[in-house]
C-alpha cells in the first residue's frame, strides 16, 4: 500500500518542463571597441610613418645647403641671391667682404647710408638687437639689426602691408624658439619677404618658398660667412618691445658712409678699421685695416653660442635709397667663384643673380 500510495504521488506530480538555455549573441560592443582602437593606431602610425618620411624628405632636400669645409658657402647654389663680394682667407677663417667691412660702430643718432634695403652688413649701431627667435611687431632701427648679422643671426624682413594672417603665422613659425634668428616688418619692401645674412640676401615672393629654408640653412651661424664668431644673440640692455625706430628717410652724404666715414672702429673686434667717434665696445685688441680674417666679439658680445653651420662671394649693387624712394641701380649678373675654390688671399668675382635688394 504504501508503494502504491508513493506511484501515485509521483505518477500525479507535474512535470517539469526541460530548461532550454538560449544562445548567447555576438559581443559587438566588444568587437567595435577592438576594431576602433586598431583604426586609431592605424592611423597614428600613419601619421608618424607619414612625418617621418616628411622630415627625412625635407632634411635630403636642404642637405646640399649644409655647410661643409669642401663646401663653405651653399648658399651660392641658392637662385635669385645676393652675395657680395668675398675675400678667401684660407679654410680656417671666414670669408671677408670688402664692400661690408665688419667692426665698425656708429651712435645712435647716426644713421648709415647702406647700399641695400634691408641692408647686409657695414657700420652698424654698437648695440645688436635681440636675435634669439625674436618676433618684432613694429620695424626696428636698420642699424641695430645688422650688427645681428655680424653676429651670425638670420633676419627676416617682411612686408606689413602684404603678409598678413596665415602667412605671417607661417614666418613666425620659422622664428619662435629658434636661435640666432628674428623677422621685423619692413615698410615699402617690394616683395613679400626679403631675408639678410652678413653680405648675403634672398627676396621672395611666398612665405612657403624653399628657398627661405635654404637660405636659414646654409647662412645661420655659418662659420664660414659671418666675421664675429662666438658673438652672442641675447642683448642685455635691449628692449624688444620698444625698439629703436625704423627711419625710412632718404640717406645722404651727411650719413656714415659704407666705406666707415664717420664711424668708429669698435675695439676688440679685429674686421675693418674706420675713423669716425662714434661709440665703441670695450674690449682689448685692435683691428686690421683690411677688414679681413675672423673678428674677435668684445667681452658684452661673447656668449652661449648655438653650434655653427655654412659661406660665399658676389657685388653689391649701386645706389643708397632707402624704402620709399627709387630703385638703385641694377645689380650686376657677373660670373661667381664657388666659396672654397680661391685660395687664401684671393679675391672671389662678385655675382648677384635677382633684384638689386632695393625695396
């Protein structure tokens, strides 16, 4: 009986019914995540491989604008530049450039009658402007920026009325936190850019010309071009935000002349050799009358240096007018000895191949 009672709970008890377990979908979310973060390192690597190759490309390209001891002065390979004409003093000395004597200081209510605007070297004021990357909003005094050339530095003249908005930001960009280099506008320059090193000049019509670059290259504290070597680029006592002004007046005979007439030589830096009483560095030693060999920066101007890098030959233009007035005399396209060929002591042919430099 009691079996019996036990069959009938069980055979009366419900049933239960068999659990069907439902499959499980595919992990999308999962997925997407995987694939978005395989597209992102995708194309950083993109980006990386892409400026890598950029830079690699843009170093091959500026690499012959090297300077090199077998190759002191690239910048002649440049199309449309200006070089003076250049003295050869042997592998280890810079160039001299007769027509831009260095170490020649004038005051600062003297002003120069320079044989190209901007200018490229001669007398300049004994106060060098600030050249450490700086960007200059209003134009400076011409005399103070070409004692930075003397130093090595690039200058970068511009046109205030032309460059404008993305295309200053872009010769900024050439400028900010970079040594030995400045851009200051330029009124009445008659192209859009117009770059100086000592006794060197390149002008262009677009901030994204390659030229600029090959022009930075092979100038910027090129051993081989600039006479003070060692000089420093910070100027103690120097106010970038007000600067000397820029005087666009005409220059005349009553002005210190290019030649060193009225200027005064600056002591302890061996260039050329000017009378004049205008003011000069302190510092020990004379100066050649000749203006050539290496100049020897006074104690104020010595400083941490950035290392150096390029050199080179060619003949000024005529004529003395400043911005705003008439065109000097065409610049002559005469044959040029490559820098580094003349032996020491030799006189290199003087070539400028582009416009007078007169804006």
């Amino acid at each position: 009986m009691m079996a019996s009672g036990n069959s009938k709970k069980r055979s009366g008890s419900t049933p239960v019914p068999p659990v069907i377990r439902q499959g499980r979908g595919l992990p999308w979310l999962t997925i997407m995540a995987v694939a978005l973060v395989v597209v992102l390192a995708g194309a950083i690597a993109w980006v990386v491989i892409a400026k890598h190759n950029a830079n690699t490309g843009k170093a091959a390209a500026l690499a012959p604008f090297t300077p090199t001891a077998e190759n002191r002065d690239p910048s002649r390979a440049i199309p449309g530049i200006f070089v003076g004409a250049a003295t050869d003093n042997g592998t280890q000395q810079p160039f001299s450039y007769p027509s831009y004597k260095a170490a020649m200081h004038v005051s600062a209510d003297q002003r120069v009658a320079y044989d190209r605007f901007p200018p490229v070297g001669g007398p300049h004021d004994g106060q060098w402007a600030a050249c450490e990357g700086v960007v200059y909003t209003t134009a400076v005094r011409d005399e103070n920026m070409v004692h930075t050339l003397e130093h090595g530095a690039i200058w970068i003249a511009y046109n205030p009325d032309t460059v404008k908005g993305a295309e200053l930001d872009t010769l900024k960009g050439l400028v900010n936190g970079q040594g030995f280099i400045s851009m200051s506008p330029y009124p009445g320059l008659k192209t859009k850019v117009s770059l100086q090193a000592w006794a060197h000049q390149l002008q262009v019509d677009s901030v994204t010309d390659p030229r600029i670059q090959q022009f930075i290259t092979a100038l910027r504290q090129n051993p081989f071009v600039y006479p003070e070597t060692g000089a420093r680029c910070d100027s103690p006592g120097w106010d970038s935000a007000n600067p000397p002004a820029f005087d666009a007046s005409p220059r005349g005979s009553t002005d210190v002349q290019m030649d060193g007439k009225g200027a005064a030589e600056a002591t302890g830096e061996p260039g050329a050799a000017a009378t004049g009483s205008a003011g000069a560095e302190s510092g020990a030693g004379g100066a050649p009358a000749t203006g050539s060999g290496a100049v020897q920066p006074s104690a104020s101007e010595t400083g941490p240096v950035q290392p150096s890098t390029s050199g080179s030959a060619g003949g000024p233009p005529t004529g003395t007018t400043p911005p705003g007035g008439s065109d000097a005399a065409g610049s002559t396209a005469a044959g040029s000895t490559a820098a580094g060929s003349t032996g020491a002591g030799s006189t290199a042919a003087g070539s400028s191949t582009g416009g007078s430099g007169t804006p």
